[in-house]
C-alpha cells in the first residue's frame, strides 16, 4: 500500500503534472452521489457463511496487484489503488473509463 500525507498534493506519478481542472457543475454541484470502492468479492454457501467468525479469512476474487473499481451510484467510473492516508485508507483514481450512455425516459 502506498502511503501519501493528508491534505497534500499527489501530482501524476508518470508526468509529475497536475490534472486540469473540471468545468464548474453550477446547481449540480450539490447534488449528493454514493461513491463506493470494490476491493473483490466472493461467492460462499450459506452454511460457509455462517461458519465464520472472528479471525476468520476468505479469499476474494481479485489479485493483490490488480486495480480496484471505483463506482459512483452502482456506475462504474474509474480504476484505482488502495493508499494510506495518515492512519485511514483512501483511494487514488488512476484511470477515468467512459461514462455509459445516458438513459433516456422509460
């Protein structure tokens, strides 16, 4: 895990460049999102599940070297990695994906 400072700057680790600033979002701006970070999953039977308790482990379906997904309101948005901020976890974006098409009414 990567540990960066609280608060401070974390330029491009490739360009060392900081990102362009995004255009104003005006009203939206105070529009609330449910930002969610996906490390893995796993697929258990009930009775596996029941039988765990403190101490216990599973493995998840996704590699320790491999980018997690960062999804904003159950949308798949970007790619990241796992950092220290200080004593609690954060998440640096390392790739944007495209957004998925607008939905139309229905």
């Amino acid at each position: 895990m990567n540990a960066i400072s609280p608060g401070a700057f974390t330029p491009d680790p490739d360009t060392h460049a900081a990102t362009p600033p995004r255009p104003g979002l005006g009203a939206l701006g105070a529009v609330e999102v449910r930002l969610t970070v996906e490390v893995g999953a796993a697929k258990m039977t009930l009775s596996a599940l029941a039988a765990l308790g403190p101490g216990a482990t599973f493995e998840l379906d996704r590699r320790t070297d491999e980018r997690i997904d960062i999804l904003v309101n159950d949308q798949l948005l970007a790619k990241g990695e796992v950092v220290a901020i200080g004593d609690r976890f954060g998440v640096r974006i390392l790739e944007l994906l495209p957004m998925p098409a607008a939905r139309g009414p229905a």
